[in-house]
C-alpha cells in the first residue's frame, strides 16, 4: 500500500477541487449558449443576435389561441423656444407623429420647434408653464412609480403626481403657485390611473 504524505493529499484535493469548478463553469456556457431564457432559441447572424419563442413550449401540444394585445399608444411633444407646444398621439401607426408633432407647435405659433419628450402606454405625461413667460416644465409618470406613492387603483392617480412633479418644479423655479398652470395632460393605458 503506498502511503502518502500531507503535501500530497492536499494537492490532491486543490486539484480535485479545481477540476469540479472547471466542469461547473464549462457546463453552464453550453447551457447559456445564445443567452436565451427557457422557452426561446437564438436567432439572428451577422452580428445581429436574439432570442425568439420556442412554438408551443410549455403546452401539451394541443391547439393554442394567438395571444393579442392592446395597440399601442405614442404620443410626441414638441415646444417652441417661445413657450408654445405642440403635441401628436396615435394608435400603432407611428410614422409621422413626429412631424405631426412639430407641425402642431409651428402651428400654433412656436418658434425653432423641436421634440421635446415622448410617451407611451405606461405613461402618463403633464406639461406645466409659468404663466406669462416661455418657462415649460414636464413629467413623464409611471404605474410603477405611482404605486411607491398612492395606491394604484386610486382615480387619477398618475395624472396627480404628474401634476405635483410639474407644479414643484414651477415653484422651485420662483414662481407662485398661481402663475404655474398646467397646460397639457395625457394619460395612457386602458384607462388606468
């Protein structure tokens, strides 16, 4: 029987250990290859690369419904250095919401409009102005953000922290509060708060 010294055995055990961390960290490239999560298969080439959906992953392989959702919703605003805005929402169609945009603010009298901001179905989104001045101040509000504030459910409750966002702002400009207004509100999303 051959007998082996402390050295040795301790060796033995580092290189044991090395070889299982070695495995470890080799099976979990071949299982990430594509970096898709279960239920979708790398696509792409060329450098472009993406996950799509396994068909009828998860299911028993009978007939599934197609999946449908809402349309959704953008909105474009555009301001004027003189204050004056301009704003374009559409269902699915996005293509010319930006023109639209600028054409609206250059419409109602703007000068060198340019997109200021957009939003979309998870957005609520409040412009506010002092008055009497080309001073604009914006809020671009979320479900998820409402809900660290005031219930989610609660009736208007995005369009009111976008409101209090823009009016804080006004005041912290300087401005009284009668002189900052709000001068466009928009929410989206199925009616949501």
């Amino acid at each position: 029987m051959t007998k082996y010294n402390r050295p040795q055995i301790i060796q033995f055990f580092i290189s044991l250990i090395s070889l299982t961390l070695f495995s470890l960290t080799m099976s979990g490239v071949a299982h990430a290859e594509g970096n898709c999560p279960p239920g979708y298969y790398p696509v792409g080439g060329q450098g472009v690369q993406g996950c799509a959906p396994i068909p009828n992953y998860g299911s028993s392989g009978g007939y599934s419904a197609p999946s449908y959702r809402t349309p959704s919703t953008e909105g474009y605003v555009a301001s004027g250095t003189n204050g004056v805005i301009g704003v374009a929402t559409a269902k699915i169609f996005r293509g010319k919401l930006e023109e639209k945009a600028l054409q609206a603010c250059e419409k109602k009298g703007g000068t060198d409009c340019r997109i200021w901001f957009t939003y979309d179905d998870n957005h609520c989104a409040t412009v506010g102005q002092a008055e009497g001045t080309n001073r604009l101040y914006k809020a671009r509000t979320t479900a998820g953000e409402v809900s660290d504030v005031v219930p989610m459910l609660v009736p208007g409750s995005r369009k009111a922290l976008g409101r209090k966002k823009v009016l804080e702002a006004c005041r912290y400009d300087g401005f009284p509060e009668a002189q900052c207004k709000i001068i466009y509100e928009d929410c989206r999303r199925l009616n949501l708060p």
